[in-house]
C-alpha cells in the first residue's frame, strides 16, 4: 500500500510523458520492463494507445529502441536503485529528440519522465553549423591575408628590392669614378642611406611574410623572428622546441605566425622586458606555442587587454584561435611579467 502510494504521489504530480514500468528479471539480473502505468502525455508523444502497451513488456512495444540508450539506462537503474538519465533521437519520429531520467522510488519500480528537447537540439545543431561556418570563414580570411602578405613581400622583393640594390651598385660604381671630395662625401651618405633602406625593406618583407615560413616550418621561422626583433635592442630571446614538428594546415601555421608576431611585437614595444621566451610544444593532437616575458605586464580585470600594434588585441586573438578550435590565455599582472599561451588543434597539411 505505501509503495501504491508512492507511485500514485509521482504519477498524479508530474505533467510531462511519464511511464512507470514494473521490472523482470534472470535470476538477480533485471532483463526487461513491463509496462504498468503511463500518462496522457506518454500516450500522445509516442502515438500510442493504453491498451496497446499496459502489461506488454518494454522490449516488445518499442523493438526498434532496444539498442537505443533509454532501455540501457532503465536497466541500470533497476539494477543499481540510482537515477540515471540519457538523451537521443527518437526512432519512432523523424527529428524528434528527447531526454529520460529514470529513478526507482520503490524497489522493483522503475519511473521514466521524458522531456522534449527538439527545439534545444535543433538550436545547438544550427550552432555548431555557425560555429562550422564562422571556422570555414576565418581559415578564408586567414589564407587571402596571407595571399595578400605575400604578394606584397614578392613585389618589395623581387621588384622594389632588385630596384634599390641596382641603384645602390650604380651609386657605389659612381663613387669611385668621382674625383671630388664634396661629391664622394655625399656619394658615401646617399650609398649609407640606401644600405638602410635595403635592409628596412628586407625586414618588413620578412615581417609581413617570411619565406622560412614555408621552406623551414614554423619553428624556424618563430626562431628567426626572435633574432630578427630582439637582437640589437639588449632584449634577450631565447626559442625553444618540445617534440617533433608536425606538418600541419597552412592556415594553422600562418595564423599561428601571425599571432605569435603581433604579441612579440606588443612586447618589443610595450612591455619593457629583458628576457622573452618564445616556445612550441608539439603532441599528436595539439600544438601548444606560448610567449613569456619579464615586463611591466598589465591589469587583467575589466577591459585592460592591451591591443596589439595592428590594433587587432588580444580579444580578437581569442576569437580567431576559438574560431579553428583552438585556446587562447593570457596570465599577467603589474610588474610580474605577462604568459600568453596559444594551443590550435593539429589538422594535417593537404598535400
């Protein structure tokens, strides 16, 4: 009487599909369920009749389920006497999917309340397909900047560059050919600031695109960018490798470039650091590439995240890491120094 009453106390309360099914067993071990009790609202989901199921076990009326995870979970609860609950399509109704939490008030009981989640679960498809696009469109964005990069670095290269060191042999060629004081003297300077200018040029090629990038990997290249952008201000940098380098998407390795310039640049500008350390870490699954230095570091709360020099900042970082499934975090504080780490997911290279 008091476990009738118990049910009884469940079954009237609750107003979403309910069954309440008695167990059966081989030996200890509960093998099916047999249909007791259901609600109007059980009755309407599943299209069924109540004397189509009352007393028939769980495995003849829904034989199409029966590998599906409701029966499973049931099961387990009869066994154990814990609330368990699992979530799925529907066999029975195209699109429709549902969540079962499964408890046993009394011993030999089982109650299964169903809840509909079509709508939450079309909502989270439609944003992992956003979420699928907004990865497509950043890996685009980050190719034709690259494109673009490169195009500008080839032009500076083989057009500008080959220009300016043409100019610079037809200046020098002058120079011995001029007998006046005067005129070599300003000869000497024009040549000065044209080797400068070479140089600049060949900086910013490499900045905005580095060759090695390409013909040695991103380690190499992260290694001369340490070189190129801290090697005649006092900083020292200093690179180091874990595990193998893999072969990885060209739009990881370039946005993982990119990123780790714009924070090297932020530090060489902002931070006011003696020592940088730039590190990859390299797993089967995932590369981890993190900057450390021992500047002035920053306030993390509120809106403080410095931008960078392009203006891009470390919340749009965030976003395009998060964008190809990757991590972005920054640990800093004033006077202690400031960690930024990025970890991207490894995606093989499309030969």
């Amino acid at each position: 009487m008091k476990n009738d009453a118990i049910l009884n106390a469940i079954f009237t309360s609750i107003y979403a599909p309910v069954a309440v099914y008695h167990v059966t067993g081989g030996g200890d071990e509960p093998v099916d369920l047999i249909y007791d009790r259901v609600n109007r609202a059980y009755l309407e989901l599943n299209d069924f009749a109540q004397e189509e199921i009352i007393g028939r076990r769980y495995t003849e009326v829904c034989r199409d389920e029966t590998e599906e995870p409701w029966m499973k979970c049931m099961l387990k609860v009869a066994a154990t006497g814990t609330a368990d609950c699992c979530e799925g399509m529907c066999v029975r109704r195209t699109g429709y999917y549902v969540s079962l939490l499964a408890f046993s008030p009394v011993a030999g009981r089982v109650v299964a309340i169903v809840r509909d989640l079509s709508e939450w679960h079309k909502s989270r498809l439609n944003l992992i397909e956003k979420q699928e696009l907004l990865q497509k469109l950043t890996t685009r964005l980050t190719l034709a900047e690259e494109r673009t990069r490169r195009d500008i670095a080839n032009t500076l290269h083989d057009g500008v560059g080959f220009e300016m060191v043409t100019m610079l042999n037809s200046l020098r060629s002058l120079r011995e050919k001029t007998e006046g004081r005067d005129a070599k003297e300003l000869l000497a300077d024009n040549i000065s600031r044209m080797e400068k200018l070479i140089e600049n040029t060949r900086s910013f090629t490499f900045e905005i695109s580095p060759p090695l990038l390409y013909e040695a990997g991103l380690d190499a290249t992260l290694e001369a960018c340490c070189g190129h952008m801290f090697g005649t201000n006092g900083v020292k940098c200093d690179f180091r490798s874990e595990g193998t380098e893999i072969r990885i998407a060209e739009d990881t390795k370039v946005l993982l470039y990119q990123m780790a310039h714009e924070i090297l640049v932020n530090v060489a500008k902002h931070a006011k650091a003696r020592n940088v350390l730039v590190m990859t870490r390299w797993g089967a699954k995932k590369v981890q590439l993190f900057v450390r230095d021992d500047g002035v570091g920053f306030d993390q709360s509120g809106d403080n995240l410095p931008s960078t020099t392009s203006g891009m900042g470390l919340f749009s970082i965030r976003e395009r890491m998060s964008a190809i499934g990757g991590q972005f975090n920054v640990i800093s504080e004033p006077g202690a120094g400031t960690t930024v780490s990025l970890i991207a997911p490894i995606r093989p290279a499309v030969r």
